[in-house]
C-alpha cells in the first residue's frame, strides 16, 4: 500500500466534520461544501520528540527521502508510505540573512531573513507542494493532472510530469496574463497549455469543472495534499533558525495556499509540544488584488473558531461581479481576486495572531529591486512580502528588533519584462509595462550605459561610472 492508515481527509468546518478517506481525489467536503485538511493520528504516528531529531536526516542526504527538502519531514505529512514518495529533488531552499534589505525595511541588522524558494527545481514555492500532490495521485493512480495556474503551478505541474513520467499535464492560463519565463517552461516541458479568454479566475472555474467532468486530478491549492508538501518551507525555516520559532513570518497572499499551510504547520508543532509559541503571520496582497485585506482589516472578517460569517465573502465578491471589478497587478503570481483557500487562510491568521496588508505596484518593484541588490532576487510578487514589511515596521506593529522572516516566493528570472522595464532608459517600455500599471518611477534603477563603439569612449565610460 502507498497510502498509509495514518491520515484521513476531513472537513474543515467543525459543525460538519465530514471525513474521507485518503484513497479519494477530492477538492471539497461532499457534504457542505467546505474545503479539506489532511488530519493525522498522531497517536499511532511517530512524529519526534523534539525537531532537532531531523538533524540525523542530513547524514543520509544519499537517501532520496531525506535529500528532498519536503521528505525529509515525512514524518510530520505521513499520509504516504516513505517508499511511495515522489521527489525531483525539491527543497533544497536558503534562509538568507539580508541586511541590506533589512536596513531598507528599517529592520536591526542580522534581524531579517529571506526564505529563498526560488531555488526549488522549477523556481517556485509551488515545488513544494507539486510533490505531495504528486505522490497522492500516484498512490491513488490518477493518469492526468490539471491546474488553472498564473503561471508557477503550472510550469512546476508540468516539470513533475516530464521528469517522472507519472500523468499527463493540462494547464489553462488566463489569457495575455502569464509571464514569458513561467509559460516558457510549462512549454518546453511538454504540458498541454489552454489559454482561456479570461483571467485567473476565470480559469480556476473552469479547471474545476473540467477536471470534475473528465476525473483529471486537480493539484490547484484547493487540493490538500498540496498544502501538507508547503507546510515544510516553515520546517526548513524554524532548521535554519536552529529551531528557533522568528517574530514574524511575512508571506505574499495570492490564492493564500502558502499562509493556509504555514498556519497548519504552526497549530500542528503546537499540538505536537515540538514549539511553545508560533509567530505572527503578515499576509501581503497587491493593492490591485485585495480581498484578504479588504475583508479581514476593513470588514473584519474572521474565522472565530469556526463560528465566523463565511458569506462576507460571497457578499464581497457580488459586488466585484456587480461593479465589473476584476484583479490587476504586476505581480501576477498574486493577481486573483477570489482566493480559493480564504477560510483556511482565516483560520491560519487566528492561529498566527495575524495582520493583513495591501502594498502598491510602485511599492512591490522598489522593493524587489532592494531584494537584488541585497540578495539572490525574486519575481515581483515575492517582493510584495518585503514591501509589507516595510510598512509594518513604518507603522510600528513590526519592532526594530524583531527577527522577522519574509518568503520569497518565486525566482528572479520568472519575469524579466517586469525587471528589465525598471531598469530600462526606454521610457515607452517603462511605460508599457508598469506606467500602465501605476509605477511612476523606477527608484533603484541600475541604468545600462550606452557607449559607442569605440575604446577611448568605452573607458571613459568605465572610469566615469565606476
Ligand atoms: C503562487 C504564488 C504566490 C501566491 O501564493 P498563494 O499560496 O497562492 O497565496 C506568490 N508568489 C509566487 C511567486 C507564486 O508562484
Ligand atoms: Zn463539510
């Protein structure tokens, strides 16, 4: 068996409480419609002692169970056997200390840190989780797999499938609204790409209806396989701190999967005895993208113990329908304006005592362009996390001295129009790609210097700039 008898799937509505068992391919509860967790007998598992026990994994880095950043936790996501997990090798992410960026969110220094999953095998967070849906719908035998995706699940839906061979990749993407560096990659790998005249949204709709009327496995973040592979960025966060819980973990909200699995993550160590407190959660939306901000600071929804007003939500989203409203941001990864994990995101914010902010496009590529030159780089959606720091430390919730932990989501070269158009001297490209988008000014442009071809000129360039 591939599955073990450790976990089951279960509503996360406590007035249904409905269960499932591991062997179905399921998107949200039979019964009311809520979504899923993956619930663990703790009891009859063997989670360690103390997280420290997961420092032997490294001596046995030639194993592929404990070499894979995510597997290596196994025991705290034991819904498949060790011997059935799929793996290409995600995981192997940084933890850097950038205090650079730190002075710039007006951080202490040695206080910030960069959680680098652009450094998963297909450039995303999204890695993740791809192999904890991946070796659930091996061990349930599924053939084809699907996403509707803003472009990181997809290319990291389509890498799975052209490095294991074990299902066959759909993937619908709004139209005109995926980057060129993700659509190259789903591609080159081979997935079947649908481009729908629509946006995100749009596309989550449909991918639901078709993967439900055609049985393909669905591996959006509606999937809570997915879920449990991302709670492991928060291991491997809490590993490098040497076990030692930060202040604050800031994370871009898109479709809020990444926050709904760091909050699991957190109440499970909690329950396991393995931490004493958990940190405090910001989630970071895109002015252009707000409903997390808009319903959890502005009309303060909540998810209070599960006794919360769910339909805020559809109110809320009514009237987008009504005023023709749809999400625009350059940070695409995040341009979605119905978050399909909202109440587990909810819950994950209670857990976390956490705070919600909305940062401009303007604010985003400032930020990301002090993430580069500081450190390893990201796509703009990433740096919506830094940017949100950065005004919860000017409004004072986040302190000086404060250790806090901002999670780059996605990897640099992802969308080099957005870069390239910061940096440029070519105002029209400036303008086509983020005026349009209200970005007035490019703060931090490191501007090429145009040279005629001559040697003389060329050194007087050099000595001139440098
Ligand atoms: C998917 C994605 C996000 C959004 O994450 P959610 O879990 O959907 O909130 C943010 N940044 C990048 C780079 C992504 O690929
Ligand atoms: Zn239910």
């Amino acid at each position: 068996m591939s599955l073990t008898d450790l976990a089951v799937q279960r509503c996360i509505s406590p007035s249904c409480g409905a269960t499932y068992s591991t062997s179905e391919a399921l998107v949200a509860c039979g019964k009311c419609g809520s979504l899923l967790d993956v619930v663990y007998d703790w009891n009859r598992g063997k989670p360690p002692t103390s997280l420290k026990d997961f420092e032997q994994m490294w001596s046995r880095r030639h194993e592929p169970l404990r070499f894979s950043g995510v597997w290596r936790f196994h025991e705290l996501l034991p819904f498949a056997n060790p011997a059935a997990v799929v793996t290409v090798g995600e995981g192997q992410t940084l933890l850097q200390q950038a205090d650079g960026v730190a002075k710039y969110v007006g951080l202490n220094a040695g206080r910030l840190y960069l959680q680098y999953e652009g450094m998963n095998p297909s450039g995303s967070f999204k890695d993740n989780g791809m192999s904890a849906a991946f070796t659930h719908a091996r061990a349930i035998g599924a053939k084809r797999a699907a996403c509707a995706s803003t472009g990181n699940t997809s290319a990291s839906l389509a890498m799975y499938c052209s490095v294991t061979k074990l299902m066959k990749a759909i993937i619908f993407v709004g139209s005109g609204k995926i980057s060129y560096g993700k659509l190259a990659q789903a591609l080159d790998y081979g997935a079947l790409t649908v481009q729908i005249a629509g946006d995100f949204d749009d596309a989550m709709a449909r991918v639901k209806e078709v993967s439900r009327d055609l049985g393909i496995y669905l591996v959006n973040s509606v999937n809570p396989f997915r879920l449990e592979g991302q709670k492991t960025i928060m291991f491997r966060v809490l590993e490098a701190l040497r076990w030692e819980v930060p202040d604050w973990i800031v994370v871009p909200g898109g479709n809020l999967g990444n926050s709904s699995a760091f909050g699991k993550a957190f109440s499970e160590l909690l329950e396991l005895g393995l931490i004493d407190r958990a940190p405090r959660l910001a989630v970071i939306n895109a002015v252009g993208a707000n409903t997390l901000y808009e319903l959890y600071e502005n009309r303060k929804m909540r998810w209070d113990s599960a006794t919360g007003d769910m339909c805020q939500a559809c109110n809320y989203y009514k009237e987008l329908d009504r005023d023709g409203k749809k999400a625009s941001t350059l940070a695409s990864a995040i341009e979605i304006n119905r978050p399909v994990n909202l109440t587990k995101c909810l819950r994950a914010l209670e857990v976390c005592d956490g705070v919600v902010r909305e940062v401009t496009d303007q604010d985003i590529m400032d930020a990301k362009a002090q993430v580069g030159t500081g450190g390893i780089g990201c796509e703009p959606a990433s740096a919506a996390s830094v940017a949100g720091a950065k005004m919860l430390r000017r409004e004072g919730v986040i302190a000086a001295d404060d250790r806090v932990v901002c999670i780059l989501t996605g990897h640099l070269l992802k969308d080099p129009t957005a870069t390239v158009a910061y940096h440029t001297t070519d105002q029209d490209q400036f303008n086509k790609v983020l005026g349009s988008r209200g970005v007035k000014r490019a703060s931090f442009a490191n501007r090429a210097v145009a040279v005629p071809n001559d040697l003389d000129e060329i050194i007087k360039a050099i000595q001139l700039y440098s």
